[in-house]
C-alpha cells in the first residue's frame, strides 16, 4: 500500500501557505492532483488549504479584512467542477516595490560590467536581469541605456581559464621592472572601482598573486590543468603581485591626512618626524598622496616614485612659469 501522507503539524502549515501562492500565481491553473504532489500532502489537504485562503488577506485600518478586493480570492465553480486551482484576485501581491531610474541605471552599469565576464555571460542570467531592469523602473519612461562594454582578449583568456580549469600564461609587465612571462592557476577575478584584478597560483613565484589586468598582455589558455586552486587565497588587494613599498618622510603633525595608509606597524616617529612605509599597487601614485601635504611629504624611496612625484609637481609649477599671451 501506498503511504499516507502524515497529518501537517501548524508550523508546516505556516510554511506551505508562503509557498502555496507564489507557486498558484505562477502556474496560473494548476490541478489539486498536481499541487497535492508538489507540497506532499493530500489533495483533501490542498483543496482544504485552497478554500482557507479565501480567509486570508490584507488588514484594513481597524485590523480586520473588510473589502473584497483585499482579500484572496478562486475561481470556484473551476475548483468544484474539474478540480482545478485558480487564484483570481492576489492580494496585491504582483504589486512590488519598484527600482527608481537612479537605482535601476546604478544596478545596469554593474550587471554590464559583470556581463564582460564570459562565463558570467554565457548563462543568460546577468542579460535577463538586465532587460528586466531596463523595463523596471518606477518613475523611468526615461530609458536607461548602459552601452556593453567590449570583452579584451586578456578578460576572455583568464575567465576562460577559471572556467575550464587550464592554466593561463601571460606577459606581466610590474611598474619599474622588467616584462616577466607567467603561468597562473586562476583561481577568481576580482572588480573594484572598475578595476580588474585575477587571483590565482603563480608557478613563477610558487605562490598565491593577484595581477593587475591593465598589466597583463598576450595571453592565452594552456593544456596544464589548475592543481593549485585549493590553496589559500590573500585578502583581496592586500599583496598585490610585485607591489612596491614607498618610504615618505613628513611632519608628525601631519599624519593624520594619510588615512588608511598609515598602520601601527608601517612607521615610526623621531624628533618630530614620522617615516612611513606605504603599500601601492604602482609605486608612481604617491604623487597624488603628496598633493595633499602641500610640498611637506619627503618621498624617499624607491627611486620610480621619487621621479614621479619630482616630475609632476615640476610639470604643475612650470605652468605657473608661463609668459602671460594675453599683454
């Protein structure tokens, strides 16, 4: 004999109606047969579930269900006739918050930056989102339109790696330093402030790196197979492949402007002075760190961020040098 389905304790009962309706309205009509075996109860069970949600609906401001159309309501000569569910008023419930133009242009530009990941976009999923959104703002006849951005050879090559679980080799040019030629494990990539980055076991370095894209060329897929992609993965950003310390020397007074850069263990105090040592992913951007000390940051080290940051305020103050045209 076939077993009988056990009698639904309250809890189990809770849990089904917050199922049973987003799964009516998605089916439209939908036989008790059918529902019965898809939430394992009987169909008396289901057709007892169905009659009950006519009871059930949206509280009017004393607290009670007063109008009809606030409540749930089925098709009943459907029901009694053949058997058949049929939710025909849904509480409401088709009636969702909607994305405002503003959040939805917000939500596209990120879905098509994620879209640029081929194996993120071979599934469909980030371009059904996508053109459910562009439909889907509230206050938007406006049309928002985010223009695809193109795939490089280098963004296919190590997505296509994470995906196939081969090995990529590249060229990976570091700032001050000459090109290397790599074979990586790709393990994840990574995005921020539209910046690309890959994770992954370097068989260079026999270690765990994570590579700038923008430094990245002629890359392309091998037939060596990832063996390393359990290996632990560093906090994103916090070793940057070939990252570079820069030494700067600046007033102790001044060193609250340095932010997030400044750690316990970066940098030490003597006479009034603080010398720290900061971690960049490009050693030449400590240019734009030393704006803010009005010429009071001393760079020392290493000799690439010394030249940067000499040749860019020289290069500002050779405009202040200019002959006037205009006498």
């Amino acid at each position: 004999m076939m077993a009988q389905p056990k009698p639904l304790l309250a809890a189990d009962r809770v849990r089904l109606y917050l199922t049973l309706v987003p799964y009516l309205l998605e089916h439209g009509q939908v036989s008790l047969a059918e529902a019965a075996a898809e939430f394992g109860v009987s169909p008396r069970e289901m057709r007892a579930m169905v009659e009950k949600l006519t009871v059930i609906g949206l509280p009017g401001e004393s607290g009670f269900w007063q109008q009809p159309q606030e409540m749930f309501d089925i098709n009943w000569d459907l029901l009694d006739q053949e058997d058949v569910i049929e939710i025909t008023n849904d509480v409401a419930l088709r009636r969702v918050p909607r994305f405002t133009a503003r959040e939805a242009a917000a939500l596209l530009a990120g879905l098509q930056m994620v879209a640029a990941v081929p194996a993120v976009s071979d599934s469909g999923l980030v371009a059904g989102l996508i053109s459910k959104l562009s439909r889907g703002a509230a206050d938007a006849p406006a049309d928002v339109v985010v223009a695809p951005g193109a795939v490089d050879v280098v963004r296919e090559a190590v997505s296509r790696g994470v995906q196939e679980g081969r090995a990529v080799s590249f060229t990976y040019q570091a700032p001050d330093a000459e090109p290397t030629t790599r074979t990586v494990d790709p393990v994840q990539i990574l995005i921020t402030n539209a910046q690309w980055y890959l994770q992954g076991w370097c068989h260079l370095r026999q270690a765990m790196r994570t590579f700038h894209l923008d430094r990245v060329s002629d890359p392309h897929l091998t037939d060596i197979p990832i063996t390393h992609a359990g290996e632990h993965v560093p906090e994103a950003f916090a070793s940057l492949d070939d990252e570079r310390e820069v030494t700067v020397r600046l007033p102790e007074r001044l060193a609250p402007l340095l932010g997030d850069f400044l750690t316990a263990a970066n940098h030490e105090t003597q006479a009034g002075a603080l010398t720290a040592r900061l971690h960049l992913a490009d050693p030449r951007g400590i240019k734009r760190l030393a704006a803010r000390f009005g010429g009071r940051m001393e760079v020392l080290d290493p000799p690439i961020a010394r030249n940067a940051a000499r040749e860019w305020a020289a290069s500002g103050l050779a405009l202040y040098r200019q002959p006037d045209t205009n006498d």
